[in-house]
C-alpha cells in the first residue's frame, strides 16, 4: 500500500510540474512591453486581439519566437492584411533578435520608412509592400548588414534610390518597384559585394542610361520595366551569363540586337515597347524560352527558325520595322 501511494504521489508531482513548466511565459519580458506599446501605437486594432498582457507573446498571432539559444526572444513579426492604420510604429527598433519584419497589404499605413527599424542588426527580411508609405528610401537601411531580402513595393515612394544599398553584404533580393522613385539607376550598383542580387526596379519613373558596370555582373533576375530608361542595354546580356530573366519592356532603349547573345538559360525575355534595332540572332533560338515579347520596336530581317521562337505568336513580333517569317508573314 505504502509503494502503490508513493507511485501515486511520484506521478502527482510530475504531473504538476509539466503542467506548471507547460504553462510558464516563455516571452521575454521586454519583448512583450515592447508588443505591448505596439499594438497601442496601431490603435489597439482587432487584428492583433490575441496580444493580451497575462498570455505568453510566445503565441501571438503575427509573431514568432526564437528557441531557447537565443532565450524564446521574438524573432519575427508579421503584420498582414488586417484593419491597421497609422504609421509603423517606432518601438519595432526595440526587439533586437528581430530577424523578419514584415507590414504588407496595409492600405491605412502611412508616414515614412521608421529610422529605429536601423537598430535591428540581426534583420534578414524586411518587407513594406502594398501600404501608403511616402517619402524616399532611406540611406539607413545600408547599416542593416545582415539583410537577405528587401521588399519595398506597391508603395508611394519618392526620390532617387540611395547608392548605398549596393553596400548591403549579405542581400539577395532588392524589390523596389511600383513606387514613385526617380532619378538614375546608381552607378554602385554595379559592384555588390556578396551575391549578386535579383534586382526588380519596375514600375517607376527612373530614367538616363543603364550604367555599364552593370554588365560586369550575372543577375539571376532583373525587372526594369515601365520606366524611362534609354540608351543602351545590351551589357545585360551575355551567353555565358547564367541569367534566367531579363525584362526591359516599356521604356526607351535603343541599341541594335544584331550581335547581342542571350545568356543560355535565359527563360524570360521582354523587350517590348522600346527602339530597339537590327535582326533577331540566330543564337536566341538556343535558349529554353518560356516567354519572349519584342513587339514595338524597330527590328527587320527574317525571324530564325528553330529552338522556340515559333512558338510564340504573332504578338510577340508585330510593330516592328520589317520583321517577317513565322509566325509572322513570310519574307518577300
């Protein structure tokens, strides 16, 4: 009876005990002030009716936090699609293990870019896409060392793009289109210092030449679409370039295509809506085209046979000067 009783009390104990350890507030304490003064800065919005002060922050919506090596600090915070309004409020800087910060489709999210977001020097990802963001891009987003990616898009963005983002060691991704940004593509950029990044400029008023150093550099992806970009582009190109998308279309290049060779695994290729000029080489037969669009440019001679340039209709080609063969008229 004595050992049946002392199993008994044995399990009571554990019992307790993972039901205490289970329950225990794993958010650090600061971080949660911090959230805390977040939600109040946003007007204490329902979307974010889960961050009560007597729960653990660790099980918030829109958060994450990190394991116990780093001390269950909060890592990210997601703040997607809901009833927000105001600007980003400035104690974001004060979760210093922030790693992904993210205000996206937040169409009553005004003001400028927050200075304190340069306090956090562990950021990876950092997204501001689809709100009412005003004001230029901020040179201090140079100083966040370790950031991979950088969306910035489908805001109202203003001014030049800041040289300094070529400076960012460890970035992958540069997403600025479908802002307002003017001015040239900064020469710098022709010199990142890690991996060369996607760089995704569309949807802007940038104009002036695409600086040559641009060409010493093999981008996986590049989107200058929709600007007022002119002069010559053909340093992009290469067939030794491992680029697999490359879209200028809608601006106002102009350079002869009649030599250019397009990298060999190049799947995307828009040039249309330019002053572009000379024949379509035979070389761009050899790529494993998914889509290709040089309508409305200036270009002549007989389209090559071959490769997958005939599977692309009509519209892919018309507008031109005297472009023929399949799939347009035969040449005369």
């Amino acid at each position: 009876m004595d050992k049946t009783m002392t199993v008994l009390s044995s399990l009571l104990f554990l019992f307790t005990f993972l039901t205490i350890s289970l329950s225990k507030d794993l958010c650090n304490p600061n971080d949660k002030n911090t959230l805390l003064k977040i939600k109040k800065s946003l007007n204490n919005p329902y979307h974010l009716a889960s961050w009560h002060p007597e729960t653990d922050c660790c099980s918030w919506y829109c958060l994450e936090c990190g394991d116990a090596t780093v001390n269950h600090r909060v890592t990210a915070l997601t703040i997607f699609s809901g009833q927000i309004s105001g600007q980003i409020p400035p104690e974001v800087g004060d979760l210093p293990y922030l790693e992904t910060l993210v205000f996206r489709k937040l169409s009553n999210l005004t003001g400028q870019i927050q200075p304190t977001i340069a306090k956090l020097k562990n950021l990876k990802y950092l997204r501001l896409s689809w709100t009412n963001l005003t004001g230029p891009i901020p040179d201090f987003l140079s100083q966040l060392k370790n950031l991979e990616f950088l969306e910035l898009s489908f805001n109202d963005l203003s001014g030049s793009i800041p040289s300094s983002l070529s400076t960012l060691p460890n970035i992958l991704a540069l997403e600025l289109s479908r802002n307002k940004l003017t001015g040239s593509i900064p020469e710098s950029f022709g010199s990142f210092p890690g991996t060369v990044p996607d760089l995704r400029l569309s949807h802007n008023q940038l104009s002036g030449p695409i600086p040559k150093s641009l060409g010493n550099l093999d981008f996986n992806r590049i989107d200058f679409s929709r600007n007022k970009l002119e002069g010559d582009a053909s340093m992009l190109f290469g067939a030794n370039k491992t680029t697999w998308s490359i879209d200028l279309s809608r601006n106002m290049f102009s350079f002869d295509i009649s030599k250019v060779e397009i990298p060999k695994a190049l799947g995307i290729l828009d040039l249309n809506h330019n002053g572009i000029t000379g024949n379509i080489p035979v070389q761009w037969t050899e790529p494993p085209l998914q889509f290709f669009n040089v309508s409305y440019n200036k270009l002549c001679g007989h389209i090559p046979t071959g490769g997958k340039l005939q599977t692309f209709d009509s519209y892919s080609y018309f507008h031109n000067k005297c472009l023929c063969g399949a799939p347009l008229e035969i040449c005369k």
